[in-house]
C-alpha cells in the first residue's frame, strides 16, 4: 500500500495543480487492461517498457546499507503484536503504482484488470509466469488467502481498508473478483490492486496471527538472506525473479545486496552514516542538514548533499492532542495551547529558517481548504451548510490560520499568550498560586509530551517553556520506539509529535485517520481520538466523490472541519527531499512527481564512482 506511507515531516509547497487538475470523471476500464487510473487515462500505454524516471540499462550489482530506527523482534508487519521489520522487498503486489502520477496503477501479479464504469467489482487475472520463491506458482487460492487473513487476523487498518468489500471469489483458472457492498467507493477497484499477496501454501503450515523470526516465503526481487534479531536485517536480489523483466521492474532492484542496521534513534544513526557505516541518509532535520555535515568527506566530495524538488502533498505534522483525555475534551483548551507554540522563533533560532507553516492537512495540493468559505465552490459550501450548527461557527465567516509571532521570543509570544489565557479562563481554568488550576476542581493543568525521538524536543522543550508562562506544567518524555508503539498503540499517552502523510487522491484511509470507529480500534491512525459524526460524513463523502473535481471539493470541506477542531498544533513542511549519500550511486535523470524519496529503487552502484571512492577512503562505505 505504497500510496499510503508516503509519511515525511519534510514535504513542501508549490504543488503545480494543473499536473492532475480538471473533471475527469470516474470510468471503468472499457474491458481487460493493463493498467487502471484513479481518474482520467494511465500515463503509459499497453506497450510501455519501462517508467520514464527509471533506467532500463542501469547495471545489477553492489551492496547498500541502510538505516532504521530502534529495533525489530518479529519478520511479519501485517499483525499488531511485536515489534516488526519492515520486509517489503520480499513482496509483490497485484499492481504497482506509479510515483510520476496521481493515483495510477499497473498489472503486475495480474496479466490484466477490469471493472465497470461504476466501479461496483474488480477482476484480476494472473499473470502464468508469476511464482514464489521456491518455484509454486502465485495462484488464485493466495489472493483470496491474502485478503481474508489481512482482514481477518491483521492490524486493525485491513479491516477498515477493505471493509467494503463484499464478497471474493474465483471465476476462471486464472481469474479472481472482488465485488464491493455499500455506497460507492470509486477507489476500491484500485485499493485491492495494491494488495500485497502471501504464499497461502506456506502460512497453512504456521500461525499467522504469531510473531516470527523465520524468514517468510514471498515473490519479490528480494529474498531474506540474514537476520540479526535487534541489529540488522539482509536481504539478497534474486537473480531468476519471475518479474525481472516486467516493465513496471525494469531499471528497478539494481542493488544486489541491502542491509538494514537498526540503530537506538536518528542521532546514532546519521553519525554511523557519517562514520561510513550506511550508504544513504534521508535527512528530516534542518539544523542537522546546515550543521551536521560540515565533515572531510563532505568537503573532497565523498559524501554528497542534494536537495530534490518534489510534488508530494506535506500531510500534516504536529503536536497531537489526545482528546480521549480530560484536558484536551474542550475545543478552546486545544486553541489557546496552539497559541503557545511558537514556531516562528522555532524555524529562525534553531531551524534556519528552512520550514514553511503548515495550514492544511492536505498542504502542498489542490486538495487543501483556502480563504473564506464563502468563497469556496459550490459543492464546498453546500456540503458544509449542511452541517451549520454542529461545527465551529468560526469555519463559516473566518480563514482558518495558525498563530504568529515576531519570532523574537518572549516579547514576541506575549500577546498570543494573554488570548491564551483569556480561552483557558472562559473554559474553567484559573491560575492560583502561579498554576493553572481548574476553577471547580482545583485540579493543576498537567500533561506529559511523549517522543519517540530525543530530536523532537528540540520542539517539544520551548513550547513546554511557553505553557509554563499560561502555569501548565507539560514534562518532556522520550521512550523507546518499542515502548513507544505500545504506549500509542493502546492510547497511553496525553500528547505526542506524529503525522499522517496524504496522497494527491485520498480515500479509504482518511477512516482510519479521523472515523470513529477507528478511534476505537486499538492501533489504528487516528491518534486524536475523533468521535464526530460530521467527520464521519465527510469521509464517507470523500470516498464516494464521482469524479477528481468533486473530490477536491470534498477533501476541502473535510480539511476545513478538521482544522477548526484544533485537535493538532500544526508544525511545517519542506518543498525538498533532503539526501546525503556516499558517492558511489548513479540515478535516474527524472526525479517523479512524488519525489527522489519515492524511487531510491532505481538508484544503481556505479563502478567507476565506487572504485574512486574505495581509492579515496581505503575501503568502501557501508561497512
């Protein structure tokens, strides 16, 4: 589900609308076909060889290292027990997205797909070639296995992605269809084709619901090779993957050796890039990109800094109220905290002012909400009068902004916090004795900030300074990320930094970020705890939407409703990719719509550059 975790705190702005804009209307795909677009026409044609921002003649060979956060006990990602590597590389999909367009998809399990104009079915054929690893051949029986055990036994997320699908059956040799129940959801035919398929042959004999350090069977470009439990996970190319020369892999997979090292969080890790030790850093600090690299391998062009221009949607990143808990309940208690960070200080002192606000939930698109709503399209506005009197009144005659300040500090900040506390007073805090108390309780206003990363209390640690201004007491706590998932998985936690990446064409998934049912659902992505049923409404609207106008109408009034709930401090977003790297890869021209994070898989070892670096440095990098 590539699409889905596209999730970056450095995202950015200048999104060119007319790349995706217009009235495409939603349509089948006329018959059996290669490909099948969210909107409108697939970009490549039947007879396309290879994705334009890939290089068909990039040569195999060489080794990578890469890194990742924290640790890993178990090799199977799809249930919620553990604490899981990420082994998608020894997986194939139904289809495989493109990252230079909207919300496309191509056949790659499947031979060819279709479904009607009104989108109420999906049927795959198999592509005959298609095996597993150990040679049986990739068959119906798995894709039915696939999705009956991911709904059924995995995280709660396949249960609200695939909620609406009624029924699954097998209807030739090769052939297999999901009819679709409920009201219609025009992206469902493309949410099944980017099903990931497991060996139903191999998990029969094991318990899928079960942690596991056995590596599992798949059928991708990559088996798993080694595993160290904690440390590092291997994975080796193989060399007769029945795909290799499908046109949605060629130029892709050149690596013939990945390893990924865990490390305890991102500062140990960018050093251990730093030391020669990984291949490849993404980098998501601003300090650390102008600071951290002023290094001799820096400077003779060991290691090279590019910054990549892309086209992703930001999504949105903030400090995220838990408004399961008491304190955060009441809509102007969340407003006058979000007085109380001050980001312009933030971005000048200690972010050299790389970052742009972030207004939207679906910043750096079409799709965001903008000016007064009075203003908006009619089936904006007509579809939030609907709702008049069960939302803010402020969404109907104010622009929804963020808070600024001069950036200058504690003067700077002064007049937001005195409206700060004028909110806190009209919702029954006072302050006694230098502490915010409530009025008829006497309760102190205390809450915890639980990170995951000691990088973030470089947000985390000046906003707690502000609110101690307001007399509320916020401690600053950094756990691991395996105490970490479990903490935020069963909602323990008061506040947290976090996001949620968008794509140019949201549907199902926005459920589990904002529905209520989700924020019921142990380990599900709304992280706030929504219970609305006008959000409920409009997500449900957003994922019926007939057509890509109507869905940015749609997608602007849900953006609208989620802002004036105030349920996040918004922080920012970058318009560039960040990437430091050893200087022994050679890309693609192209860099895609979605960015250069998006298509490091068609990155390739260079032998020239490789042999000057080893010259240079006496061994090669990545250890």
């Amino acid at each position: 589900m590539f699409r889905h975790h596209i999730i970056s705190a450095v995202v950015g702005i200048g999104f060119a609308v007319s790349a995706i804009g217009g009235a495409h209307s939603i349509e089948g795909t006329g018959g059996p076909a290669h490909a099948i677009a969210m909107h409108g026409t697939p970009k490549f044609g039947a007879d396309f060889t290879h994705f334009d921002y890939a290089n068909p003649n990039a040569p195999k060979g060489g080794s990578r290292v890469s890194d990742a956060a924290g640790t890993f006990d178990s090799l199977n990602p799809f249930i919620l027990q553990g604490t899981p590597a990420g082994v998608g590389l020894i997986y194939d999909t139904l289809m495989v997205q493109s990252v230079d367009e909207a919300f496309t998809l191509y056949c790659l399990l499947c031979e060819t797909v279709e479904t009607p104009d009104d989108r109420s079915w999906v049927e795959f054929t198999l592509r005959e070639s298609a095996h597993w690893h150990d040679g049986v051949p990739v068959s119906v029986d798995d894709v039915i296995f696939s999705f009956n055990v991911l709904r059924n036994e995995g995280r709660p997320f396949y249960r609200f992605y695939y909620g609406s699908v009624a029924d699954v059956a097998q209807t030739g040799p090769r052939k297999v269809r999901f009819t679709f129940g409920g009201d219609p959801n025009p992206e469902l035919p493309l949410i099944i084709g980017d099903l990931t398929i497991l060996p139903k042959h191999y998990w029969d004999t094991r318990d899928f619901s079960k942690t596991t350090l056995e590596p599992p069977l798949g059928s991708g470009a990559y088996r798993i090779a080694n595993v160290k439990p904690g440390r590092s996970l291997t994975f080796e190319r193989v060399p007769n993957y029945w795909a290799k020369d499908h046109p949605t892999q060629v130029g892709f997979n050149n690596i013939d050796t990945i390893r990924i090292d865990y490390f305890r969080d991102r500062t140990i890790a960018r050093e251990a890039f730093k030391g020669g030790n990984t291949d490849i850093w993404i980098e998501n600090s601003a300090k650390e990109w102008a600071t951290a690299f002023d290094i001799p391998a820096v400077r003779d062009g060991r290691i090279l800094k590019e910054e990549f221009i892309h086209d992703r949607p930001a999504g949105m990143q903030g400090f995220i109220f838990n408004i399961r808990k008491k304190i955060f309940k009441d809509r102007r208690v969340r407003r006058a905290l979000t007085l109380a960070w001050d980001f312009e200080w933030y971005n000048k002192n200690l972010a050299y002012n790389a970052y742009i606000r972030t207004d939207s939930y679906f910043e750096n698109s079409e799709l965001g909400s903008r000016g007064l709503l009075i203003n908006a399209d009619a089936e904006e506005r007509e579809i939030l009068e609907k709702f008049r009197g069960q939302l803010p009144d402020q969404l109907y005659t104010e622009v929804y902004t963020t808070p600024a300040t001069d950036g200058s500090g504690a003067h700077g900040i002064r007049n937001n916090l005195r409206t700060a506390r004028n909110l806190l007073e009209d919702s029954g805090w006072v302050v006694r004795n230098g502490q915010l108390v409530n009025v008829d309780t006497g309760t102190p206003f205390t809450f915890e900030i639980l990170l995951a990363q000691p990088t973030f209390k470089r947000m985390a640690l000046p906003f707690a300074r502000n609110l101690k201004r307001l007399g509320i007491t916020a401690s600053v706590r950094v756990v691991d990320t395996a105490q970490y998932q479990n903490r935020t998985d069963a909602r323990d936690y008061d506040m947290i930094i976090g996001s949620w990446g968008q794509s140019l064409s949201p549907g199902n998934e926005q459920r589990n970020f904002w529905s209520t049912r989700a924020a019921e659902a142990t380990g599900s992505r709304n992280l706030i705890g929504i219970e609305n049923p006008v959000i409920d409404n409009l997500i449900e609207l957003l994922i019926s939407a007939p057509s890509r106008t109507s869905l940015v109408q749609r997608t602007r009034a849900l953006d609208r409703a989620l802002l004036w709930g105030h349920y996040v401090i918004p922080h920012f977003h970058l318009p560039v990719d960040r990437i430091a790297f050893w200087n022994k890869f050679s890309r693609p021209k192209k860099v895609p719509m979605l960015g250069e994070v998006t298509n490091i898989s068609a990155w390739w070892i260079d032998p020239t550059k490789e042999t000057a670096l080893k010259d240079l440095t006496g061994s090669e990098s990545g250890g």
